[in-house]
C-alpha cells in the first residue's frame, strides 16, 4: 500500500486559480457539481469530487 504522504497534495493549488469563476457559477444558481463537472471536461483541475467542495467551501468561507 502506498504511503499517502508521499502523494503531492495539488488540491489547493489546482482550485484556487479558478475560484472567482466557481464562485461566479454558484452566485448564478449552478450547483457545486455543476461546476465541478465543468472544470473536469475541460481537464482544468483533476482532484475528486469530495476535496474539490472542501477547499471550495474552505476558501470562500474565508473570504467572507
């Protein structure tokens, strides 16, 4: 089994260039799948779904 820490960690980094357009999508009524989904048949970003709505949440919850 592979040790998990030695996995680069690119989630963050993968989500925050493209925050102010999911942020943009949500205002719009679109859901967080639906942006997620979005970004993924455009090969922007390839983490999972589930860390995807945690850094999403994360990061704009604090820059509220």
């Amino acid at each position: 089994m592979d040790d998990w820490r030695s996995k680069p960690r690119t989630g963050k980094s993968q989500v925050t260039p493209w925050l102010q357009q999911i942020q943009a999508r949500i205002d719009m009524g679109a859901t967080m799948k639906q942006a997620y989904d979005e970004l993924m048949s455009n090969e922007s970003i390839s983490l999972g779904y589930r860390q995807f709505v945690r850094y999403v949440h994360t990061l704009t919850s604090n820059t509220q």
